[in-house]
C-alpha cells in the first residue's frame, strides 16, 4: 500500500490512514486542484479552522490547506474487518 507523506514526516499507509479515525470529506466545490465528489481524507488542524481553512490530503498525497466550504463531511460506514469479538 503507498505511503503518505505528512506534515512533521510521519508516514502513513493509506489503510492505517482509514483505521486511524481521521474524518473523511467530499469536495464539493474546488475545482482548480481537486476533483469534485472525490472522498479525501481531512487532518485537524486548529490554526488553519480559524482562518476558514480544512487540511486535505489531495492526489499528490500531500495535505494542503482549502477553502473549507469546498467540503461536506463523509458519513461512511468503517469497514468490517470480519473478526469476531469475544
């Protein structure tokens, strides 16, 4: 699975990125460098939500700062990893 760069470089597979409970979000209106309708994942970023600003990790896999009225959150269901608890 490909690695994703991060701020600080931490390194994360995309799968630890699904398992790792960061909020998932669907663009909705930035065009210029997204692709609209696309799912990406989000990372908490306290500075950058007082400026109106969400960090998405994009296509490049680097997270970058966007509008974020360009985003709706995901509500997805997590995957089932079929063990049995018990």
């Amino acid at each position: 699975m490909p690695a994703l760069s991060l701020a600080g470089n931490m390194s994360l597979s995309i799968a630890e990125l699904d398992e790792s409970g960061r909020p998932e979000v669907i663009c909705i209106g930035y065009e210029v460098s997204l692709e609209r309708r696309k799912i990406y994942v989000s990372i908490a970023d306290s500075r950058a939500e007082k400026l109106g600003q969400l960090r998405v990790i994009d296509e490049s896999r680097e997270d970058y700062l966007y509008p974020k009225e360009s985003f709706v959150t995901a509500q997805l269901p997590r995957r089932d990893t079929g063990e049995v608890q018990g």
